[in-house]
C-alpha cells in the first residue's frame, strides 16, 4: 500500500472519534428516559444540591451541640452531605420515573377516544334529552312560519 492510503484509513478512524453523544442525547427507541426529560433533569438538580446542604448542615449542627473537636465535625458534616446528596439522587429518580411512566399513560389515554359508559354527558341517552345546541335556530324557524 502507498503512504496516501495509509493516511486516508487513519483519518476515518478519526472522524469517528469525534461523534460521542451529548449529555441528555438519548435514543428514542430506547424507550421513556428520565434523563431525557426535560423537567426531570432539572429537579433532580435540585434535588441532589439540596439533600447534600441539608445533610452537611444538620450533621454540623448535631456534632456542634454534642460538643465534637472541630476536625471531626466537619469530616462527619462532609459525609453526612455526601450521604444525603446521594440519598435525595435516589429518591428523585425514584419518583421521576413514576411520573414520565404516569405522563406516558396519560398521553396515550388523551389519544383515545373516551368511553361514553363513564362520561354520563356523552352517553347516548343523555343526547336524546339534551337540548338544541344553538338555541336561536328554533326560535327563528318559529318566528318564520308564523
């Protein structure tokens, strides 16, 4: 082989390298993602940032109150919040996969067309009785027939 096609199957591999998929760049196929949801990610943020203040700052507390060496507070504060932070992780992705789950339900039931038997509005004896829906029609056909 000649150094020019050397070179031109070392460079495809390198295009490949290149193409890594993004934070959140999920495939649909793969079914329903908490990652990929939008407001899921964000919440989880949160969740995390605020499980690891809470825990960091009710272990300082506790260890100030029961009179602990400074040292020792703060290592049992650091991984307090490191405990709480994973902790508040697990419980909201916990509850977020319930609710893209739930959302998905609801979506597919919003697509379907509603049962007349638990829509008493919508069953079909209900629109025998109802009355007309443009209530001045009847009134001009009988003003016009007179």
């Amino acid at each position: 082989m000649s150094k020019k096609a050397d070179k031109g199957e070392k460079g495809e591999g390198k295009k490949d390298k290149g193409k890594k998929k993004g934070k959140g760049a999920g495939d649909a196929a793969a079914g329903p993602s908490v990652a990929a949801h939008p407001r899921a990610s964000y919440q989880i943020r949160r969740a995390k940032g605020w499980g690891g203040l809470i825990g960091f700052g009710a272990a300082a507390y506790v260890s100030y109150k029961a009179g602990v060496p400074t040292f020792d507070l703060g290592m049992r504060a650091l991984i307090a919040g490191i405990v709480g932070y994973m902790l508040a992780w697990a419980c909201a992705v916990t509850v977020w996969r319930q609710l893209v789950l739930a959302e998905l339900r609801a979506a597919l039931e919003r697509g379907k067309t509603p049962n007349a038997d638990l829509i008493p509005a919508r069953a079909p004896a209900a629109n025998n009785n109802a009355p007309a829906v443009n209530a001045e029609a009847p009134v001009a056909e009988a003003a016009t027939a007179s």
